[in-house]
C-alpha cells in the first residue's frame, strides 16, 4: 500500500467505522491506483479512489475529518474534488453515494487552502487556513464556521473581531475545541480579535445572560428534564449523595448533553439523593 511519485508526504489521516483509513497528502498516486492524487482510501491490502481526482496545480490535503452520519470533510489546497463546482480548498465527500459535494460557495480569496479543522459540541465545523471569505462574499479572515444545520457559512461571532488579522501569506493551521465552549487556533499569525496572540489564540463562548432553567415533569417512572434551545451547548451533570450530607463539588457530566435539550431519567426509589443542574460552558 505504498505511495507514490514526486515529492509524497502525507498530512492528514482518518478512519470511518468500518475500519478503513483515509489518507490525504501531497501524493500522485496510493498504490498505482488511477485517480488517487491527493487522497486515497485504503483497506488494508488495496487503494481506492474517492470519485476523480483532486484538480490543481500540485494539489494537496491537510486535513480529513468525519462527521457523526459518517460524512468525511477534506481540506487543503485544490482547485476543485471530483470535478465539483465550489470544492476549492474544502470538500465533503458521502461514502453511500460516492460523491463530492461542496460547503455552499466554499472558501474564498487568493489562491485559499483550509489547513484546518475541528468540529464544536454542537457539530457545527470550524475551519482555519489561508482565506479572506466564506460562502457569498462573507467576509471571514483565516477562520470561520460552518453550520451543518443550516447548511450556511458565517464569521465567528463578533464578526471582524473574531478573525485572525494576518499577513497575506500568515495561516491558521490547527484548531482545537474542548467541547466547552472554548476553541484553540495555532498558527504564524501574530494577533487575534485585535488582541495581541502571536502563534496561539483562545476563542470562548460569550458569559451567558441568563440563569439556567431547567423545567422538571414526571412521566410514569421517568423524570423528563428539559431546558430553552438557548442554552443548548451547556453542560448537564449529576450528583449522588444523601440529602442530610448536603452537595458537594463533586458534579459528574452527563454524556451527550451538549447536543440536546432534554434529558430522560429513570426514577429509582432504592437512590433518593440524586440532584442535577446546568452548567454553562
């Protein structure tokens, strides 16, 4: 399963569920296999090609990552993925149907590439690279996110603020989020949200407004907790502990509750002290 030609260096690697491995780089071809510049997909004794080949000169990728319904994104310099319209620099490609498609208009900008990119609690995707807009003329400075809701690029929020003033050649080339509100971007910028932050810079969520609600109602041996749409990303977590001992600091998070509204508990009489609340990330 060799790679081959030119000057080969691979970048960026990622598994789907089945085990498969995807290999993204500066490559001609994986294994001889026709259509594989780029990006390959490799089983463990063969390569296979994702669609036709990347186009550009000297095309390369950075960076893969999947999706939860198992959709990859791919992210790099070229021109265009499979021959697909709006595919420069970032790409997301179905493994049930076999196709490319594009993020709306894509990345924008002189000659831009995508170097990087992490996914939010919510699974909302958050690119970084070398770009100046997103979308339709949205301007978005080295870094900028992708809804997969709405299927819409923005700005962070804070729009101009919340982009990383760079040269023309500086780059965002990782990205990192904690699943707490916080995102880490590394690169050779020198400042950003016109803050001094040469090479490593913090975005976190905005200091929530509101206290949080959670609204309680039994429904036969289930306690059903639910909360406003405008705390979704905040953090559900639980204690055990008798009542007579009072809380302590001690909060367990509840797994999954970032990307939800309401949580379901089964009502166990033998555990009369379990207490919950909503923790704001």
């Amino acid at each position: 399963m060799a790679l081959s030609s030119g000057q080969p260096g691979v970048y960026a690697l990622a598994c789907d569920a089945s085990g498969n491995l995807y290999a993204g780089g500066w490559f001609d071809t994986a294994g001889g296999v026709a259509n594989t510049r780029g990006i390959a997909k490799g089983n463990g004794t063969a390569w296979s090609a994702l669609g036709s080949r990347l186009a550009g000169s000297d095309p390369w990728v950075n960076a893969l990552l999947f999706d939860t319904s198992g959709n990859l994104y791919a992210s790099g310099r070229f021109a265009s993925a499979g021959g697909v319209e709006d595919t420069q620099g970032i790409a997301r490609w179905n493994p049930l149907t076999q196709q490319w498609s594009p993020l709306a208009e894509g990345v924008g900008g002189s000659n831009p590439q995508v170097e990087a990119l992490a996914f939010d609690a919510i699974g909302d995707l958050q690119v970084g690279g070398r770009f100046s807009s997103v979308g339709f003329f949205i301007s978005a400075i080295r870094i900028a996110k992708w809804s997969t809701a709405t299927q819409q690029w923005s700005g962070l929020e804070g729009g101009g603020d919340a982009s990383i003033a760079a040269w023309w050649d500086q780059t965002v080339s990782a990205l990192a989020d904690d699943g707490r509100g916080n995102l880490f971007a590394g690169g050779d910028f020198t400042t950003a949200g016109r803050v001094l932050s040469p090479f490593l810079a913090r975005r976190g969520s905005p200091a929530p407004e509101v206290d949080p609600t959670v609204a309680p109602r039994v429904e036969g041996t289930v306690l059903v907790l639910s909360w406003p749409a405008s705390q979704l990303g905040w953090e559900f977590q639980a204690q055990t502990i008798a009542p007579s001992a009072g809380l302590s600091t001690s909060w367990v998070p509840v797994p999954d509750s970032r990307t939800r509204t309401q949580m379901s508990v089964p009502i166990n009489p033998a555990v009369p002290g379990v207490f919950y609340r909503l923790h704001a990330p």
